[in-house]
C-alpha cells in the first residue's frame, strides 16, 4: 500500500508535535500542530491543544479564536467551552461566558463535576467567595465520586481553589491548598510549577521551590514556563546572574513568554 504524502506530513506533523511536547519545547510543538491543522483542518483535538499553547503565553485572543474553532467542530467540548468562559470574563464579555458555563454544565454528569462547572458559574457572576466555598465542598467528597468523573480530577479543583483564593487575596490558603494537591499528586508537573511560583511570591521555602522545579525540568528540560519560573526563584534567592540567564534562556525559547520579560525588567530595575 502506497501511502500519499499529505497523510505522511499529517503524521509527521502531528508525531512531532506531541515529541516536542513532552520535552516541554512549546513553541516547536505547537509549529507542528498548527501545521497538521492546516493539513487536516477538521482536528478538534489539534485545535484545542492550539487554544491551550496561547493560552499560556496569554494571547487570550488567539487562544479564543483556537477553541472556538474545536467547538465549531466538535460543539461538545468540555474543555473549550470553560476555556472560552474563562477568558471571555477576563475580557468583559460576561453574557458570552455564561452561555459557554451553560453548555459546560450540559457536558457533565456527576455532582462533582457540576460543583466545579458551578463555582466558575459563581466566579463569573461575581460571587468568588460562593465560587470558593462551592470548590471546598467538592474538593471534600469523597474519593469515590471524584473517581466516577470523567472530565475533571481533584487536582484540577485544588489549582482552580489556589487561584480564586489568590484572586480573593488568601495567599496562605492558596499555599496550603497547593501543598495539599501536591502531596496527593506528586508528579504533577503542572502542581508543581504552581506551589513553586507561590514559594517565590511570598518568598518562602525557597530552597524546596528550587528543588521542585529542577525535578519538573528533568522531565522537560525545554519547557521556558517551567525555566522561568526557576528563574524567579533564583532571583529570590539572590542569586541575581544565574536568575538572569534562566530568564533569558526561556525568552530565548519563547519570545512571546510575557511573565518572563516582566521578571527580567524586575531583575533590572532592582539593581
């Protein structure tokens, strides 16, 4: 059987992608899934995972423009529908975000993952404290519900718990929340890299923030968000050059890396 370049270049695109991918080399990463989308434009999943990459180098509105590409797609969707909520608030446009909350909380079925579909519901609305004790109450179900969901793990409430309560200024909650995930899901890199930048914005254990993220970049050694947040951290830890040439290294492999650039700015202005 001969098989057709264009189905050897959407392999190939796609394979190489998920490579760079796990060695957290973003921004190759994504070059090649938004090559195979080009290639096979009616990828869902490939269009989602573009959503996300813009998501985190905070081009909100690319990032909105990829997943409402996936939901035209596949219009049920869990995750592009919350992503498109989320960032449809921060932009303003909350009648917009409550209408992909709705079709969200159609998607789900058990009573945890509607706790959790709820809370950004309350958020949105601007009830962050409702939107608070709804995540507690879920995040304390038993193990047994949280095993029966099928879109959502208790991890991902624990991240989204630490967010609000930093967004509500409960900065000491916020830490133990993460400590909490973390001793529950220690390989979590995406855990990880968040108790880590909440070490080194309160400045606190910073020697064990060090060493968590240097665990997290033996498993991707190319990823520039986990880079900079070890950056951050040395910078904290006064250990001025060597934060610098972190820094620089991951805005070197991520230009678009926003946070990166501020931290360095940051380094400059302290001097």
């Amino acid at each position: 059987m001969v098989i057709g370049t264009s189905v050897l270049q959407r392999y190939n695109s796609y394979y190489l992608g998920h490579s760079y991918s796990n060695l957290g080399a973003l921004k190759e990463a994504n070059k090649h899934f938004e090559n195979h989308f080009r290639l096979n434009n009616k990828d869902w999943q490939i269009a989602s995972l573009i959503g996300w990459y813009y998501g985190v180098i905070r081009r909100n509105d690319t990032a909105l423009e990829w997943y409402l590409k996936a939901l035209l797609l596949e219009p049920k969707l869990l995750e592009p529908h919350v992503e498109c909520a989320r960032l449809l608030a921060e932009s303003g446009r909350t009648d917009e975000a409550l209408g992909h909350v709705n079709q969200a909380m159609d998607l789900v079925e058990t009573s945890i993952e509607k706790q959790m579909i709820e809370s950004l519901r309350k958020k949105i609305s601007g009830d962050l404290k409702g939107a608070i004790q709804t995540l507690e109450r879920a995040i304390a179900g038993p193990n047994s519900d949280w095993n029966s969901a099928k879109h959502f793990q208790k991890a991902d409430a624990c991240a989204l718990l630490a967010t609000f309560q930093r967004e509500l200024g409960d900065r000491k909650s916020a830490l133990s929340t993460l400590e909490s995930a973390l001793q529950s899901n220690p390989n979590d890199l995406s855990l990880i890299n968040e108790l880590v930048m909440e070490y080194a914005d309160q400045g606190v254990r910073l020697e064990e923030a060090l060493s968590l993220i240097e665990r997290a970049l033996k498993d991707q050694p190319e990823n520039p968000i986990f880079i900079a947040t070890k950056g951050w951290v040395l910078f904290k830890l006064r250990r001025r050059e060597e934060a610098k040439a972190a820094l620089e290294r991951c805005v070197e492999l991520l230009p678009e890396c926003e946070e990166a650039r501020e931290h360095l700015r940051h380094i400059t202005d302290d001097r």
